[in-house]
C-alpha cells in the first residue's frame, strides 16, 4: 500500500449557498419542512428566489464544507465535486482552493448552471435548505481519479449525491478503487428525507464497503426505520465497523462493534446558524481520526469544529480551528481551554 | 411640479462585493492603499482574486447601497444602474430589489460580465477595494429615464461613477432633467483618489448643479487641495447650498451658507468593517431630509444608520433601522435611546 497524500477524499455537491433570514410564515408559505433539504429544478429556484430576502452568497456543499473544516484544522483534504464554467462556479472553485484544499475540476461543459442552495435561517438558526443542482448533478464515474482516490487515507461520500444516477455510479466507483487499495470509505446520510429515497440502498453500504457511518439522530432512526434512538444504534453496531451519531445539543454516540462512547456537544458561544453543523462535525471526527487519535478525542474535535460553524451564518469556518483545538490535541490535557456539557464515556463488552 | 412617488433615485454602479479577511502584509504585497478604492480590469482582478483568501459575495455599490439603506428606513427609494445577464447581475438584481428598492435594469446585452468588488478587510476594520466595473461601466445616457428622475425629490450621484465616460453622460443627463424639473441633485464625492481623478470636474459640479455634497474629510480636503480640513469647510460653504462632511469617529459637519453644525458620531456597539459606512451615512441623511427633518436631526439618522453598518461584515444593513432610528424621529424626544459621543451645535452669522 503505497503512502498517501491526503487524509481525506471528499466527493459531493458542489454547491454556493444563498443564505437569507427568513421566518416561519415563509416556510409556511411555501410549504417548506423546516430543516431539512428539498431538490427544487430551476423554475422553482428562481420562483423561491424571486420571492425570498436580500442573500449573502457562499461557498457550501456537505462534503465540501467537511473538505474544507479537515484543511481548516490543519489536515489534508482533496475533494471531486462538478461546476459549470461561470461565475458561482469560479466561486466555488477559488473559495475551495483558497481554504487549502485540492480542487481539479472537470472542464467547462455545456449544460446547467453551476449548483445552488437557498438557504432559509430562521430566528431558531434553524436552516432550511433548497438545492437546484445543476452542474453538480451531471458528477459521473469519470469525474473519480483513481489516483485521487488512493491518494487518501478516507474517501467520504456526501449521501445527497445518491440522487443523481451518474453521480451514484461515481460513488460506486470510488468506493470500489478505495476498499481495493486498502482505504476507508467514510458515508453521510446527509438529511433523513435523503435516506427515506434511498433506505435499500443506503442499508446495504452500511453493511457492506462503508467503514464509518455519520448520521444524525432523524437519519438513524429513518434507516432503520424506528422511532428509538437506542434501537437504531443497537442495529448499527452489527452492520457497520463503526458509527458516528450526532444528536445535536446531546453530542455524540460513537458506536463501534464492541464499544459505544458518549461525548457531550460543545456550547456554541452563540447560536446563529446551524447549516454546515453536521459537515463541521465529520470534519473534525476524521481529521482526528486520520491523526491517529482515539475516538472519544475525535468526538471532541469534531463537538469544536460544530460549535464554531453555528456560532456564525454560513457553513465555513471562520475562526482559526487549529488553535481552537490546541487543547484537545495535546497529550494528557485533552479539555484544557474547552468546557463541554457532558461527558460520558460507557463501554460495553 | 407634480408630485414625487420615489423620496431619491440614485445613480451608480451595480456591483456584487466579494469580502475577504485579509492582512497588511497582503495589501503591501500587492501594492494596495489601504482604506481606497481602485479600478482593476479583469486580468487584474481574476490575479488578485486567485491570491485572496475564501470569500463572502454580497450586494454592493455605493449609491445602491444608499438606496438600500433609505428603502431599510421607510423611504422610497429607486436606483440606476447597468448589469450583465449573468449570476452576479441575477444576485444584484434579486438583492436591491427585495430591499425594496424599484430597479429595472436594461435588457441583457452582449459585453463584460457583471461588476465585481475584490474587498480586503483588514483587522482594523478598514477596507480596500479593487473594482472591476464590468458591466457597471457601460451605463449611458439611454439609462436615464427622465420620469423616473422626475419621480424622486433628491437625485442622487456617485462620484465612482464620473470614470467612464458614458456614465458621466448619464450623470450630466439626469441632473438636467433634475434642476429642470425642480428637483435636488446631490453627490458624493465617494474616495479622495477619485477626487485626485476629476477635482476641476468635481469643482464645477459642487460649484454648479450639486445642491448637497456629501463627502468625508479627506474627499473634501482633496477636493479643494488643502490639508486643512476647517479651509476646506470654509471654501464649500460659499460654494455647495448644504454640504455634509464626514469626520468618521469624530461625527459630521454640516455646512450651509449660514450655519455650521457638528453632529457626533454614534460609537458601534463594535466595529467589524467599515464597508458602506458613507453610505449608509447619506441613505440617513437624505432619508431625513427628504421626510422634512431639520438638518441636526438628518446627521444623527446619518451617524445611526452608519454605526449599524460598520458593526458587522458587508454594506447592506442587517439590523431593523426602522427600530434604530425610533427615538429620533419622535417629536421632542430627539435623543431617545441613542447616546452620541459629542453634540455641539454652531450657528454662524
């Protein structure tokens, strides 16, 4: 197994977010369930669009942020993701390749515009999130480099882009180069409407070539479809080596096949913004991970890299994660500088 | 003279700001005068945006942002100016006019792209543009819908815009169809480089046609070719019927023929980015003035306006002005809820 370049591969939409305050009635309105994430096709972005608020454009995308949080924390991180050659594209592909991380985007083709997400922040800093994909969606196998792939310790997957059927069989195809060449193949649920498309198929890649499943609490229990927690970690524990999930303010649950650990959310200093929250937080788990480190200090870095993107509007970090992670990462004083609200550690035999 | 729908039409260029965290070390290495505005074409952009750090793309303009921030108060504002029919010019268009604000760009053309500001904001606050005018720059007399300057009781010009030469046409357009019509015709000076660029111009105007100048000390200074700020006041008191200069921290004087009013600034609840500070100024100025407000009364709404506008990233406000600027409007309650730093008024023979 030759070395690798980068601690992380990340495939996935790539995406600008038109960020803009919103309120329930506009949801409402719009017949929008409030945290979650809809396709809309381009009439109907621009029929949202024409009728939102004043926005603030910025870079995202689920794997995209999680790439730019593991560049952020001072990991290496490449990502394979589609853009149309035009301006929201340039965008993303600057804002990208200035966080750090290594960007090679597929030539100018004809067909649709450049991705976009309109995104709608309620005064609860819930997001609310509408996605035409465009360009990202035409992503196929021929956008996955071998060598990329095997470039990387991890290739992790955004479960969004199940959607489109090209960039399914791009998925398919990196995960085959990765488990061949002897890496890991890291899978996001993404959103639990996501998982309800997808439930068959996203059950078999978690007992079969995924190595570590993040998913929040919503997305669990859709899996598995049950409305207990427990139940679903039980279930996960048998199919996949190893699964993150997140419960927002409750933390984390690190569930492996003879061990589940429970590390406390980190308070945000402020609660501003949740978009990018869940992509924050798998960003800090594999940077930790890819370090070497033990679960429960990856838990944490993920918990830190979460509560700075809600501190802010906007799925980017803004603060300087290395040094708000210094703490964590030294040898025998993994809390100093960071308080979290519960700590608790339980092994199972 | 019939009645006016709109309280200022404003006239200038339409442009998306693309903000970014940026060092001193940054601007020397690229030979940037801190705190100025320069034109950079589109090579020159495209090099300094591939070196810049990840991004925020926001709504801008100067007079746009003046618009904005009127229609953000309870005035009716409208506003003049050229985009492309590309991204940036869909953000521009969707942003101004979910302000409120009435724009109806031209049909789409053939030619450069939207324009675009490159805005390095260091951690002092201040910011340094690079403009790539694009689009913007082929605004001309054809633009200028007289009804519309007929519609509005202030006319309002960027001084930005006197660089291309079709929009000077479009300048000398609108405030003939404005004096003809018995309407004012204000200007801001907008940068002291741009002053250094049309002083004999920018002379015959405020001696001319300009009936309110807004500029800031070393517009004002540069104008009149004097490093004394008090001389410079003196001169465009005998030249300009009201002149507003702003001192930044150190508030606003107001110049008439007979009259000089100080007004002290209102401090930020904490300073982020000074972008749109001048701006936001005049949209309070006018916004008062053209509700019949006294002058005193104009420069507070100025100074509340700009203190909200430099407490947080980009030139569009954030914050309810309407809820700002409360206590001030009310009759004899003038001071309510606002604490300025300095108020001390001059009233001269």
């Amino acid at each position: 197994m030759t070395a690798t370049t980068h601690d992380v591969v990340a495939l996935g939409n790539a995406i600008v977010d038109v960020l803009s305050e919103s309120d329930d009635a506009f949801l409402d309105r719009h017949g929008l369930a409030k945290g979650g994430m809809q396709l809309v096709d381009e009439a109907q972005a621009r029929a949202l669009y024409g009728d939102m608020g004043p926005g603030v454009e910025r870079s995202g995308g689920s794997a995209a942020n999680t790439a730019v949080g593991i560049a952020a924390l001072g990991g290496k991180a490449a990502f394979v993701g589609r853009v149309q050659d035009d301006q929201l594209g340039e965008v993303f592909t600057h804002d990208i390749r200035a966080a750090g991380v290594t960007f090679d985007p597929p030539a100018a083709q004809a067909g649709p515009a450049t991705a976009r997400c309109l995104i709608l922040v309620t005064p609860d800093a819930q997001r609310t999130m509408n996605t035409f994909l465009g360009a990202s969606a035409e992503m196929g196998p021929d956008d996955v480099d071998p060598d990329l792939i095997l470039s990387a310790q991890v290739t992790y997957l955004e479960g969004y882009l199940w959607d489109p059927e090209p960039a399914k069989a791009a998925f398919r195809k990196a995960m085959e180069i990765a488990k061949a060449g002897g890496r890991k193949v890291a899978l996001s649920l993404s959103d639990s409407f996501c998982v309800d498309r997808h439930r068959a198929e996203f059950r078999e890649l978690v007992a079969g070539p995924v190595d570590i499943l993040f998913a929040n609490e919503a997305e669990i229990c859709s899996l598995y479809e049950t409305e207990d927690f427990d139940l679903a970690a039980e279930q996960v524990r048998h199919e996949a080596p190893l699964a993150v999930l997140t419960r927002s303010e409750k933390g984390c649950v690190i569930v492996t096949e003879t061990e589940t650990q429970m590390i406390g959310a980190k308070a945000p200093e402020k609660l501003v913004d949740t978009t990018g929250a869940g992509d924050l937080f798998a960003a800090g788990f594999l940077f930790g991970l890819t370090q070497g480190r033990d679960l429960a200090t990856c838990g944490r870095l993920g918990a830190i890299a979460a509560a700075e993107i809600i501190g802010h509007y906007g799925a980017r970090p803004e603060a300087d994660l290395k040094a708000l992670i210094g703490g964590v990462l030294t040898v025998g004083l993994p809390f100093t500088g960071h308080r979290f609200r519960q700590i608790v550690v339980t092994m199972r035999g």
